[in-house]
C-alpha cells in the first residue's frame, strides 16, 4: 500500500520540526579547544567561541565558528560551556567574565588540566551567580582529539553532568562520571602518570632496538600488536620512528606543568611512585636541550643523545 501524500506532508514536517542541537560555547582555542569545536561542528552543534589571540580566532571562524568578543558574551549567548585554558590565571579571569553575564542557566564544562584548588575557586566565583561549573578533564593528546579520541572525566553536581552529556558525545568517544567535583581531576592525574611513564619506556624499547639494528617503524609495528603494547606507543611511537616532534600534540613545556600537578598529588596523598620519579629526569632533560615547544615524542631525541652507541 502506496503512502498517502496528506501522510508524507506530515512525516516531512515533523522531521522538520524535529528538536536541533543546542549552540555550544567553547573558550580556548588552542590545540584542543580547536579540535573539539571542529568534531562539535562536524556533528550537527553550531559553536560560538573566543580566544584572546586573533590567529586563534580567525582560524575558529574560517572552519565555521561563529566568533564572540569575549567571554561574557559567549556566556550570553549559550547554556552550554566548554573551557580549554592554559592556565589558573586565564580561568579566574574567565570566570569573572562569565559571572558577569548572569546566565543561570548556564552549565560549564571545565576541561584544562588545573590543580583541583583553582577549579574549586573558579567554581566558587560561578556559583554565587547561579551558573554550575563541572570538572570535567580530557583524557588524550591533540591528535587523538583531532580524530574525537577522547575520553572525558566528569565530576559535579549529577543533574548538571545529565544535561551536558549530550554535548560530549560531539567531541569525546567516552564519558565517565567520577562523582563529587575535583575527582575528574585527580582521575586525570593518574592517567598522566601512566602516560608519562608509557611514553619515556617507548623511546627507551624503540631506542634499544635502533641500537640492535631493528627499524623503529617495523619495531612499532611489531610491539603495538603484542604484549608490550600501549596507547603511547601506538601514538608516539610513529612519530619517535620519523624524528618529526616539531609539530606538538602535547608540548614539552606544557607537559611539564601537569607533571608538577601530579608530583604535588601524590605527595598530598603520601603515595610512592618510583617509576613515575625516575622518568621525570628524562621531561627536564627535554626541557633543557631545547625541546619546550616541541612534541614530548622528543624524549627519544634525550635518550638518544644519552646512548652510548653512535
């Protein structure tokens, strides 16, 4: 039986009228603030974002970002939040901005990497506003949120968390919720950790095997598909293998900020953790030898100059 024509008008204007995906704020647009707002784009959300560097902006709004003139107004603009920032002092300045625009029913996902006091001071600020600020840290590099592989750590008020879900399925292939606000972050800390270590014992397997005579790119091949696999080695290894560290994912520089932020939570909870220590020498010798703004695959380039065969 054929479908009557009075039938599809009405199937087509309900498809029509069907509920579209809210407008998506994002402040930050550096590396993975970029990333997000592009995969958000790419699933059907229209973002609205700033960044104090006009490079940062011009590139937002060539991919289709709709531009704001600064915080405020993107806390005007939308009840969905992310933050990407670089620091404990762009996120106090953010969230006076925010304040300021006394949206309550704005909901913020916080995404930097911050020692968990300044998260609490920044939710602080919000609240007396209305305005709900979540923990909510990414767990991944640049290139893995180019490719919406992320996972994402939310902690907060529940209800909140519910409401804002729909917006991390644009960006992130996983969400895990963590409970009360601050335990994003310290799950966030135990993951660096391991991917501080996971990505100095790559350099040191694939290094071993360049002295021994095996290809780094076959060896990265081989191990990724045995035992002595990692997600580090998956992603770092390719790039340890061509020597091509200049373009960052995650800079050594930064990466050294998230390393005191563990060295400092591990001491508040008295945990040991020698092997998470040992490796630490390898980040500061990065560090030292002129690789800051460089990929931290540029341990392999550290190691290597401490080998002793030529």
């Amino acid at each position: 039986m054929s479908v009557s024509k009075k039938a599809m008008t009405k199937k087509v204007a309900k498809a029509k009228t069907a509920p579209s995906k809210p407008a998506v704020g994002i402040l930050g647009l550096g590396i993975m603030g970029s990333a997000m707002s592009h995969n958000l784009m790419q699933d059907g959300f229209s973002v609205i974002g700033y960044d104090p560097s006009p490079k940062a902006l011009a590139s937002f709004k060539k991919s289709g970002g709709q531009t704001a003139k600064s915080a405020k107004e993107v806390a005007s603009l939308v009840n969905f939040m992310i933050l990407s920032l670089p620091g404990p002092g762009a996120l106090m300045a953010s969230a006076e901005e925010i304040a300021k625009s006394n949206n309550k029913n704005l909901i913020i996902a916080e995404t930097s990497t911050l020692d968990p006091a300044d998260k609490i001071q920044a939710r602080d600020i919000l609240q007396k506003k209305g305005i709900v600020l979540l923990d909510c840290p990414l767990s991944g590099t640049g290139a893995q949120a180019r490719n919406k592989d992320l996972s994402i750590y939310s902690s907060g008020p529940k209800e909140a968390v519910n409401q804002i879900e729909q917006i991390f399925s644009g960006f992130t292939k996983a969400h895990y919720y963590l409970g009360k606000f601050g335990n994003g972050m310290q799950m966030k800390f135990m993951a660096n950790l391991l991917v501080a270590i996971h990505n100095v014992s790559t350099a040191e397997a694939l290094l071993f095997g360049a002295n021994c005579g095996i290809d780094p790119a076959l060896a990265t091949k081989v191990l990724s598909d045995g035992a002595g696999g990692s997600r580090m080695l998956d992603i770092r290894g390719p790039v340890m293998a061509k020597g091509n560290w200049d373009e960052a994912t995650m800079k050594v520089s930064t990466w050294q900020k998230d390393m005191k932020l563990i060295t400092e939570a591990l001491a508040a909870s008295n945990t040991p953790a020698p092997t998470f220590a040992a490796c630490q020498g390898i980040y500061n010798a990065a560090m030292g030898s002129g690789h800051a703004d460089h990929d931290t695959a540029a341990v392999y380039a550290v190691l290597k100059r401490m080998s002793s065969k030529k």
